[in-house]
C-alpha cells in the first residue's frame, strides 16, 4: 500500500466507524437517551464518550510524536474509570459534540502525519518496537466498532452485531497484514462469538487464530473471553499435545 494510500484507507475506515456510530444514536429510544449508567453497567452515552475519550488520546499521541516528545499515559482501567466519572452527568449534546470534534481531529492528525512514521515499528523507543499504525487503527476503527457492536448485542438485535463484527474482520482482512495481522483479527472475532453465546462460529474461528498466531496460546487458556469454550471438547482439543 502506497503512503497516501495508507492515509486515505485509515480515514475511510475512521469514517465508517463515525458513521455507524451515529445510525445507532438516531435509533434510540427516549429512555435508552435517559439512561444512567452505573461504573459497572455503561449506557449508550457513557460508552459514546469512552469511544471519543481513546481517540482523543490516539490525537495527542499523535501531536506528541510530530513534536518528538513521549507522551503521557496512564494505565487504562484509571483512565476509563476516571472519565466515567467525569462525564456521566453531561448532557447528551455535549458527548456528541466531543464526539464528532475527537473524529475530525484524529482525521487531521493522520491526514498530517508521514505515513512512514505510522508503519515503522522502530521509530518511537516508547512504541516497544511496535508500529504507531496499530494503536490508530485500534483506536479510530477497531476499538469503535466493537463497542458498536456490543450496544446492538445489549438491545437485543445479535444479528446485526455479529454482522459488524464479521465485516470489520473483513474488512481489515482486504488490506492483508498492512493494518492487522489476520490471527489477531480472527483470534478477537472468536472471542466476540464466545462471550455472544456462539460456541460453534468461535470454534471455527480459534484454531486458525492460534496457528497464525502462536503468541497467543498461553493467553487464550486465561483468556475471560473465552470462557464458555472451556468445557466443550473441541476448545479443549485445541490444546492437547
């Protein structure tokens, strides 16, 4: 993939995400609108803003790498917390409005950025050798659209989630192993069908997962999303010797 090209693929893919993000905000209810999440239960809203809250944060490190600089991180479950707190009780219009400000930022920061700083895995020592690609597709694409799709699984429409979630797949599969590696792809494909009581779909899934992806055997065994899998014969074969 060309460099421009590169750009033009991530800022198609933000847009996606953005878009399906607001088909899901002008199908709610009132009282899905009226809802308080609690820290352990999000709403639509908080889930909303913890979208916009992570690429926002893929923006300043974004900034921070032009300008040089190492930015500044927190550990993630402080940070999610953090800002749960410090947003539950804003009104709706303003999440929104964060929310389409974070998009337009983070499409003008990698409209901006050299696309040979994103792909080389050796360019920022606070990367530990990986690529900056791989947090802003994670952030901007990947990361949305999973929630996304997890608010559909919460409605109760299961269909329609495991239709983002098996086109999200897809689609990153196009671009080869430019953007993510395809064990990585399907290994988190699988855990959405286990934690969505598809059993059979996650099954079909694993195994080439963890051949593509030897890295993560040991993981998947302690792996919470994949819990129901554990007593079933053909998730305990996976790792037999």
């Amino acid at each position: 993939m060309e460099p421009n090209q590169l750009k033009d693929v991530l800022i198609e893919l933000f847009g996606r995400a953005q878009s399906d993000q607001r088909e899901l905000l002008a199908a709610l209810s009132e009282d899905e609108r009226a809802e308080i999440g609690t820290a352990d239960h999000w709403s639509i809203k908080d889930v909303v803003l913890h979208i916009a809250f992570w690429k926002n944060r893929q923006v300043e490190r974004l900034v921070a790498a032009a300008r040089g600089e190492t930015p500044v991180d927190e550990p993630f479950e402080e940070a999610n917390a953090r800002v749960f707190e410090e947003w539950r009780a804003r009104p709706w219009q303003a999440v929104i409005d964060e929310s389409e400000r974070v998009f337009e930022a983070l499409v003008a920061e990698v409209r901006a950025f050299d696309p040979a700083a994103l792909v080389d895995p050796n360019r920022y020592e606070w990367q530990n050798g990986r690529a900056l690609l791989a947090s802003v597709i994670s952030n901007g694409f990947w990361h949305p659209e999973s929630h996304i799709a997890q608010c559909y699984v919460d409605r109760g429409d299961l269909p329609r989630a495991t239709r983002m979630q098996e086109a999200l797949t897809e689609q990153l599969g196009q671009y080869g192993e430019q953007l993510v590696s395809r064990g990585e792809a399907l290994y988190n494909l699988a855990c959405f069908y286990a934690l969505s009581g598809q059993p059979d779909q996650a099954l079909a899934r694993l195994p080439e997962a963890l051949r593509l992806r030897p890295d993560l055997v040991e993981w998947s065994k302690e792996d919470s999303d994949l819990v129901s899998l554990h007593d079933l014969p053909a998730y305990q074969a996976l790792y037999e010797l």
